[in-house]
C-alpha cells in the first residue's frame, strides 16, 4: 500500500529535484527549506556504505563529537555504582544506579535514550543484552558507553558526543542538528562525523565505500548528495 502524502510535503518536495546528486552545501542549505511540521525538525543523515556487517572486522561502529551539538537534550542513564553514582549525577547523568536500574527495564522501563555503563557492571548488564540490545541500547566500549571514566563519558555525551553503527544492511542513521541550525553548523557537525565515517573504513571494505550519502529532515524528503564529492570535501 503506497504512503499517503499531504499537499504540503508534495508541494515540498518539488524543491528537490528528482535524479540530482547535490553537494555538501546545496544539500544543508535545501534541506531547511523543506520543513512542513509545527516543531523544530532534526537534521538527519542516512548512509549506505560498502561494507557486509557480517564480517566482524566490517561491523562499522563508533563515536563522534558534533562541533555544535545534536540539539538534543540526551537522556543519560549510568548504569553504575558507589561513589561513582554521585559522580555520573554531577556530570549530568539523568539516573545513575545499579540493580534497581536493571531491574526497572526489565520490567519494561525506557525512559532514557543513553545507557552508559562502568566495566564492573557489565556481567550484570548481561541479562538484559536481549532488551536492550535489539533496541541499540547495550554499552559497548567501540561506542564510549563502557568506559570507568563515567562522569567524562556523561559530560561528552550530553555535550553532543554522537554514537553510531552500522546496521545490517550496511546503513549509519545520524542526526546532525535541528533545522534552526545555521549553516555553518549543519556543515561542520557533517564534516565532522564524515571524517569519522570515512576514517574507519576497513580495510577488506571494496569497491566504492560511500555508496549512498542523503540528508532530509525529520518530515521531510531525502536530498541525495553525491557521494564521490562528499568523499573529497570530508
């Protein structure tokens, strides 16, 4: 069954011409033109990338700190303990606990968007690898969410540090930014974690890496770049 379009977002997406490959700059600029809801839309990139995650040494995943932020206010559970709970909570940790934490998702609590966790508490995280995990939750320290520094992993995370991995279809889906970001910061936070894209392509990845490259905003259409110029600009 083919998805309903309203007038508004057709009248949209005439703005983006259909088959153009933009660059960089005349992708950031069109797409905050596209907006059609009431509330300020994310910016959001969507890569398909040469690589098969079903090898492990393709399994694209890591972190990036956007130069200016999500423009989202994360919210941060530590998953933690001792004097470390105080610690993650002054560095900005919406909750930071143990068992009492483990036990409310399992009974089906998700009201955080971020679980950062210290190394000793992952046996105990073990348990709920199957919760958390299908909803790309689980810590893992190629992400930054495993780390015994948790009050420095909080502080970068509420600061705009950005997680991202591969999915099995070879695709990354990042924001970069909401659509009342000027310009210039739309561009760096995209240069910014492009550069960390392309500076983890493995080795045993062939051909063309960066297949497919497309910014949109939350309610909006897809503006495909040009992957090859984007390459050259990262």
């Amino acid at each position: 069954m083919a998805l309903k379009r309203g007038k508004k977002y057709l009248e949209i997406a005439k703005l983006v011409e259909n088959g153009k490959l933009y660059d960089v700059k005349e992708a950031l600029e069109l797409v905050k033109k596209t907006r059609t809801a009431k509330f300020t839309e994310t910016v959001e990139v969507a890569l398909r990338l040469g690589v098969d995650p079903r090898h492990a040494d393709q399994q694209i995943r890591g972190t990036v700190v956007l130069p200016n932020g999500t423009g989202k206010t994360v919210k941060v559970l530590a998953i933690t303990s001792g004097a470390n709970v105080e610690k993650a909570l002054e560095a900005g940790a919406d909750y930071a606990g143990a068992e009492e934490y483990i036990e409310k998702i399992q009974q089906g609590w998700f009201d955080f968007d971020l679980v950062i966790a210290t190394p000793d508490m992952m046996p105990k995280l073990g348990r709920l690898g199957r919760i958390l995990g299908t909803k790309g939750l689980m810590p893992n320290p190629k992400s930054g969410t495993v780390t015994p520094d948790i009050a420095g992993a909080v502080s970068e995370f509420k600061k705009g540090k950005l997680a991202f991995r591969v999915d099995k279809l070879g695709s990354i889906h990042v924001p970069i930014g909401k659509a009342d970001f000027s310009d210039e910061a739309l561009a760096e936070n995209f240069t910014a974690f492009l550069n960390e894209i392309i500076r983890l392509k493995p080795a045993s990845s062939k051909g063309q890496y960066l297949r497919t490259v497309a910014v949109s905003l939350t309610m909006g259409p897809g503006i495909k770049m040009d992957p090859v110029l984007v390459a050259k600009n990262a």
